[in-house]
C-alpha cells in the first residue's frame, strides 16, 4: 500500500493538529510532547502518527528490542487524551518521499493546520527540520510547525535507547526516572519447571515477547498486578545455573498470595534491582539467598 492509500484511510474532515513518532516506551520526552499538543490544540482534533517499529530499523536492516509492547503503547497514548491515533509501519515508500511530499499527503488526507515535533525530529528523505526549511514547506500548504523543546535529564536528552540502555544493563531506578513511570513486562502466566516451588518459594512465569527489552539477569524488587490487584514480587531473571538451565526465563515469586494463576495473564513492575544471577553449589545456599532476598524486599531496604 502506497502512502497516500495508508493516510487517506484516515481521512480527516476537520482541521488537526498532528505529531509524528516512534514513540516507543513513551517516555517522559513522550508525555511532555503530547501533553503540550493536547493543550494547543483548541478547535483541532489532534492526531498521533505512530509507526509500529522505528524508521532506522527498516533503513538499517534491523531489527531493534522495543520497551512497550504496541497495545501498551496505543492504551497509553489513548489514556492522555489522543482521539485519534494513526499507527502504521514504516515501509520502503514512505522512506522514499521527500519532506514536501509527506507533507502534502498529510494536508490532504489529515487536514493538517499544525505540525508538533520534537526539536530534533527530521522528516522526509531530504530530512527537513524547523532549522532547515520544514517551516518554510509547511507554509506553502498553509499549515505551520510548533517545535517542542527536548526533555532533558540533567544535560541529555531523554530517549528510548538510553532507557534501553539503563534497563539492558539493570539500572532499573534510572530507566523509571526518565520513563516517568515504572518499566514493566506483562504476559500469560505458563508452566515452568516448577523449581520455585520445590523450594518452598513457587513463582509464576511469564512467557514474555521477545521483541522487548530484557532486563539483565539478575533478582529484582517487583510489584506484579493480578485481577487489578497489587502485589509486592520478588522477580528472577536468567537460566537457574545452579541447576544447568539453558533458557531465559522471567519468574516472579508474589508474596502473600497463593491462588492459582495459570494461563491467566499478568503484569510485572520493577522497582529496583537486587543483586545479580548467581550460581550456588548446593541448593541450601540458593534456598538461603532466596529468603534474604525476600525479607530484603518485604522490610523495605530493596
């Protein structure tokens, strides 16, 4: 499908105002974006572009790990205040249009007055930002730009891959921080092999996407919710090596609760992280580290 035929789908009657974006984790730099659109917005309907993966990953012939999976980020781009939400993939044609071609297509199909972007964004193959002519192009269709300043930790721009980078390497407290929430895997709760449990400490694990980012292995402090209820976790990442597993698993021991829960679909929080995959010589001393790792967590230092 050529993109005219992808944006004309969405017809627009009313004038809008459109943003355009990845998206993915919507992060704190995420929010304060479409927070701002909503407010300018007035008689305009505002719309949000989405495209399902990032461009760079279809130009570059790879495929990058994603923070949300996109029914969280559509509930969560919902949830602001968006009433419409366009989301599509990025394909070779839509790379192959120049800047003043995309946004002809947008005038008529959207019916777009106003365009908010972030700074720094770029569109079009000829890449055209506010400080390289995308004013001047949105002028001749009788629309305008608002560029939206970046949201900074302290001197850095928030972005997706440096959430990425925080959360891959276990920094879990700064991947929520420049989230603005807390980072969390949801899934369908499957049978494991139930080691947990022969322990005294029965977990449930999830059966996660691969497409998401993975925290580093490791035991985190977690909150998981089930049937809208929360509870306090403890949440092991990694392969058991005391016992030669091979496979990556994520099992959550929820503390205080006892109902069985498979098949039933669940989401884990993570808080903080508590120290990392170990191998232990006997399962006294893995026993032994689970309790301390669970009275940590329940006494309020983890």
């Amino acid at each position: 499908m050529n993109p005219s035929e992808i944006f004309y789908k969405h017809k627009e009657v009313k004038p809008s105002i459109v943003t355009i974006g990845t998206f993915d984790g919507m992060h704190k730099g995420h929010i304060s974006l479409l927070a701002e659109m909503t407010n300018l917005t007035n008689d305009l309907i505002p719309i949000v572009i989405s495209f399902n993966r990032p461009p760079k990953d279809i130009i570059n012939k790879k495929k990058s790990k994603m923070i949300l999976q996109l029914a969280d980020k559509k509930r969560i781009i919902k949830d602001i205040g968006i009433e419409k939400l366009i989301s599509i993939n990025f394909n070779s044609e839509i790379q192959e249009l120049d800047c003043k071609d995309f946004i002809k297509i947008l005038k008529d199909s959207l019916n777009m007055e106003v365009l908010t972007l972030g700074e720094d964004t770029l569109l079009g193959k000829d890449r055209k930002g506010y400080k390289n002519g995308l004013v001047e192009i949105l002028n001749d269709f009788g629309a305008r730009l608002i560029s939206i300043p970046n949201k900074k930790d302290k001197e850095d721009k928030i972005s997706s891959s440096q959430i990425k980078k925080s959360i891959s390497e276990g920094n879990i407290t700064k991947a929520n921080s420049l989230l603005g929430r807390n980072f969390f895997i949801n899934g369908k709760v499957i049978e494991g092999k139930k080691i947990g449990a022969t322990l005294g400490y029965p977990t449930a694990n999830i059966q996660y996407n691969n497409d998401l980012i993975i925290p580093k292995d490791g035991i985190y402090k977690t909150e998981t919710y089930v049937n809208e209820n929360t509870y306090l976790s403890a949440t092991s990442i990694g392969d058991n090596p005391t016992f030669n597993g091979s496979e990556k698993t994520i099992e959550t021991f929820i503390i205080d609760f006892k109902e069985d829960i498979y098949n039933k679909y669940i989401k884990v929080s993570f808080l903080k992280f508590i120290r990392s995959q170990k191998r232990f010589n006997d399962v006294e001393s893995l026993k032994k580290h689970m309790s301390d790792d669970i009275n940590y967590i329940i006494n309020g230092k983890g």
